[in-house]
C-alpha cells in the first residue's frame, strides 16, 4: 500500500495498472493480483488519525455524489445531489470520518459506494436500512473511538435512530422542519365539558 501510495502522488497522468507497473520496481500484474484483495481503510485511516484527535470526539458520515456517465458502471443511478436541489444520474458514497470537537479537525476514514436502488429492491432493502447496515459492519472500531454519530437531518428518522440506538450509539443530527415536539398529555381527565388535552 506504500508503494501506491506514493506512485498515486508521483505519476503525472492517468493512473492504472499499466501505469503503476511502469513507474514502480513492480510489475502491472503484482498490482492487479493486489487489488483483488481488500484492504481494511477504516483500520488505517483510524491508525493514523488517533494521535491527533482528543477526548471530545464524534464519527460523522454523510453521502456525497459523484457524476458519471456511462451504462456499465457498477452502482450507477439516480441519487439526490444537494448541490442541484433534484436527483441526477451518477454514483454516491458514504463517507465515514473521525471530528474533534476541540482542535476543529476531521480525518476520513471510509468510502463505501451506495448501491443502486434497483440492488437494493432486490435485496428488500431500503436505503435507510442500508445506511445503518454500514454503520453496524463497522461497529467495533466506531465504538473503539466514540459513541457519538454525527449526521444531518435526512437521517433523524425514527426506523434508522431506533437501529443506532440499538448499536450502544447515540446520534447527533438535526430535525427535520415538520417535526412535531409536542409530548402526550399525562393529564387525568376532568370530566368537563370540550376536547381533553392532547
């Protein structure tokens, strides 16, 4: 991974194997027998990262899309992109990282490609579902850092907080505009006249 590592940052141009196997000592072919095998980013990154975050941390994770063209890309569909306010086609992933609340710093620590929606039918899936499915694939290594996951207000609903709270994790996110926060009146009734409190 070092040795990739490096030639990502030192060849000037389009970068594959071909590539990889001319500037490196390796051969083309090591690097396609490499990359067949996975590699654990979310250990790595988080290796990396530890020294410099501190007590007051969070994992936050959002998903971000990427445009691309093309009908054999794996994965590709429509998903919502903020920026255009609509869904577009292209792929998404979700971003995992690590904030400290007091030095102001986030350290990535995994990508993961959202799967189509047409895959996800297929498997009787909702994206909801699959997003905390991400979360509790990675559990023991969030928990080794935080119990805190940090995500927007796309993610305050009650099937997908009711799955992170079932993962000894507390989220932290926004509301939604149209949530409701009025509570169930515990009031006896007074035998009166009119609607009781609500």
């Amino acid at each position: 991974m070092i040795e990739i590592f490096m030639l990502y940052l030192s060849i000037p141009s389009r970068i594959n194997f071909l590539q990889l196997g001319r500037y490196s000592r390796f051969g083309g072919q090591r690097f396609r027998r490499q990359f067949e095998q996975g590699f654990d980013f979310f250990s790595f990154n988080k290796a990396l990262s530890m020294p410099w975050i501190g007590k007051r941390n969070a994992v936050a994770f959002d998903p971000s899309f990427i445009h691309k063209s093309g009908k054999h890309t794996p994965g590709i569909g429509y998903f919502w992109s903020g920026c255009a306010g609509r869904a577009l086609r292209g792929i998404e992933i979700l971003g995992l990282s690590v904030i400290d609340a007091d030095s102001r710093l986030s350290f990535h620590l995994e990508a993961v490609q959202i799967p189509s929606s047409n895959c996800l039918q297929d498997n009787e899936l909702s994206l909801i579902d699959w997003y905390a499915a991400v979360i509790k694939k990675q559990i023991k290594l969030i928990l080794s850092i935080t119990r805190y996951v940090v995500a927007d207000a796309y993610f305050s609903k009650k099937n997908f907080v009711e799955k992170i709270l079932g993962c000894s994790l507390h989220l932290v996110s926004k509301l939604w505009e149209d949530a409701d926060l009025s509570y169930l009146s515990i009031q006896p009734k007074t035998g009166k006249r009119g609607r009781p409190a609500k």
